[in-house]
C-alpha cells in the first residue's frame, strides 16, 4: 500500500498521527540518501510504500 492509496476519511485524527510519523520517516530516508550522495528524483505519494506494521 502507498501513503496515496491510505483512506483517512473515517479516522482524521488517526489519519493526522499516521501522515506525521510518514513525513518524519520520509524526510529522514531522504537525510541518508542525501548523505549517501544519492538523490529521489520523482518523490510523490505513490511512491512512498507503507508496511503494514504502520498502517
């Protein structure tokens, strides 16, 4: 499943605790690529997975 497929409509504020904690991972794997000298060049919500310990 990715972040664009999630379906917020029934919880907003579970949905609002999930789309936090999915920036704060997002941004932090981009930290490392980064550092790694590597670059995401077509980031979107379809391309950010979701395991389903996270959902």
């Amino acid at each position: 499943m990715t972040i664009r497929h999630y379906d917020s409509k029934d919880r907003p504020t579970e949905a609002l605790d999930f789309y936090v904690k999915a920036g704060v991972g997002i941004a932090r794997g981009l930290a490392h690529i980064h550092a790694s000298n590597f670059a995401h060049r077509d980031l979107k919500l379809a391309n950010v997975l979701v395991m389903p310990r996270y959902r």
